[in-house]
C-alpha cells in the first residue's frame, strides 16, 4: 500500500473521531465567500493545524477549518479556506482535502472561487457557471506514480463538470431570478495577477475567466469519480485597455458583494441533491 493511501487513512480517522457523521456534500469556499458558513446548522469545525498531513492555509480571506453539518436534511462538510499551490505547497498537497473529503464519503463536490473576467461581456459580481477549464498553465496534480485505489492512471477530462449538476443549478436560478453566466474556467499558478497581454492571450484560448485555483481539485476529484460542480465570482476585469491596478482586497470586497446569490444557488442545489 503506498504511502499516500496510509497518510489519507490516517487523516480519515482522526477526522472521525472528531465528527463521525457520514457528509453526503463537500464543499470547497474560495476566497471572500466564507459567509456561507452561516447557513450551516454546524456540528463540529476542525482546525487545519490540528489535522495530520493537511497544509495550513496562508491566505487572507481563507478562515483554515473543515467544517462539518447539515443544510436541511443534507449532511454536508465545507473547506473554510482551500490551498493553493502560489503557497508554497506541492500539486498532491493543494488536493489532499478532496481526496479526504472522499474517503469520508461525499458523493458530490461543489467549489467556488473568486476569478478575473476575460470576457468582454462580463462584469464585477457576475456569478459564472465553469462547464469546462484549461489546465495546461497549472501542474497536474495526478503526476507521479499512480495509485489504482485512488483512481485510473489516464483518467478521462473529456467533461470535468457534471452536465446534470450544471442543468439543475441553471433551473434554480431561473426560479430564484439569479443571473448566471456560464464559461471556461482558465487555471494558472499565481500569485501574480495576470498582465494585459496575458488577459487577452487567455480570451484568445477560449476562457472565460482565470483563477489560480479549482482545476486541480477538479482533476483530483475526476480521477476519484466524483461529480463536480463550480462556480466563479468574477471580482476584476482583465480584458481592457483602461488602466487599472487590482488589489486581493478589492477581490475579497467584490466577492462579499456576490456571495448572497452564490449561497442562495448552493443551498437551493444542496437540497434537491
């Protein structure tokens, strides 16, 4: 057995000693939107310090707890705070919690993340639906040996996003009157923010939108067999000519301002998973 198979069962159990519910629903909250914690009837929050083998967040805007509780009737675990590999951690290290989240028994995972907008038709606060991403600027978390117990070696990308998940999620928001735009999600490592040539080279790609998380936890998830759901908040504007300095505090604001329609649509998916 390798060693990453005796590190996550090692993990696994202190995490059920702590809270032995089974969560049906993980949750990964990107920056500016941990005000979801809120809507959780919490029945136990863990320290990342206190767990073993996990990184420690270093982020501002990233609180650092795996949440446990329940939305309505669903069982659900959230990450307060994901990790991201501009910290300093290694690909295997950034998606630990996903394959953590597994072994614990979710059966789906939704992520979130505050991200720039590189098309021309999106604004500040616009909520985007990721149906597909470009990892090619981001490490692979999968290199390496493979182990089978985990998942397959080559494990197929041809549609990363749940198509029925993303279906649901846009019935909801017809019936709550949320706008939701829908694009492809462009990873890259951080943490510097994006120039204007590379903005438009990413429009140019085919993205919507870029961020320097969720694909990797995308990938990690794949690979386990879990269906993926995701949602960026556009914070900043890449793709323009008007000069303009982004800030990470103007992307925590902007996300603030978003995170009322996020939270409305996760609840609602939540409850009809």
């Amino acid at each position: 057995m390798s060693l990453i198979i005796d590190q996550l069962k090692e993990t696994v159990g202190f995490i059920r000693d702590k809270c032995p519910t089974v969560p049906e629903v993980g949750i990964v909250l990107g920056s500016g939107l941990g005000n979801f914690l809120k809507d959780i009837t919490v029945e136990a929050a863990i320290p990342y310090e206190d767990i073993p083998y996990f990184p420690v967040s270093t982020v501002k805007g990233h609180e650092g707890a795996l949440v446990f509780g329940s939305i309505h009737d669903k069982k659900i675990m959230a990450m307060a705070g994901r990790f991201h590999f501009y910290e300093g951690y290694t690909a295997t290290e950034v998606i630990y919690p996903i394959r953590v989240m597994k072994l614990l028994g979710i059966k789906h995972l939704l992520l979130s993340n505050a991200a720039g907008g590189v098309n021309p038709d999106f604004k500040v606060g616009d909520l985007m639906m990721i149906n597909d991403h470009i990892s090619l600027a981001a490490v692979n978390p999968l290199l390496g040996p493979n182990d089978d117990l985990l998942g397959p070696r080559f494990p197929d990308m041809s549609e990363p996003y749940c198509p029925k998940l993303r279906a649901r999620a846009n019935a909801i928001c017809a019936s709550l009157n949320i706008p939701l735009k829908e694009g492809v999600y462009f990873g890259v490592t951080g943490p510097t923010f994006e120039t204007r040539a590379e903005y438009r080279m990413i429009n140019r790609l085919g993205a919507d939108a870029v961020g320097m998380s969720t694909v990797q936890e995308t990938i990690a998830a794949v690979h386990l067999g879990l269906p993926v759901f995701a949602v960026s908040v556009i914070t900043d504007l890449g793709i323009t000519d008007r000069p303009a300095i982004i800030t990470h505090e103007e992307v925590l604001e902007a996300a603030g301002k978003a995170e009322p329609l996020l939270t409305a649509l996760f609840k609602q998916l939540i409850i009809e998973l």
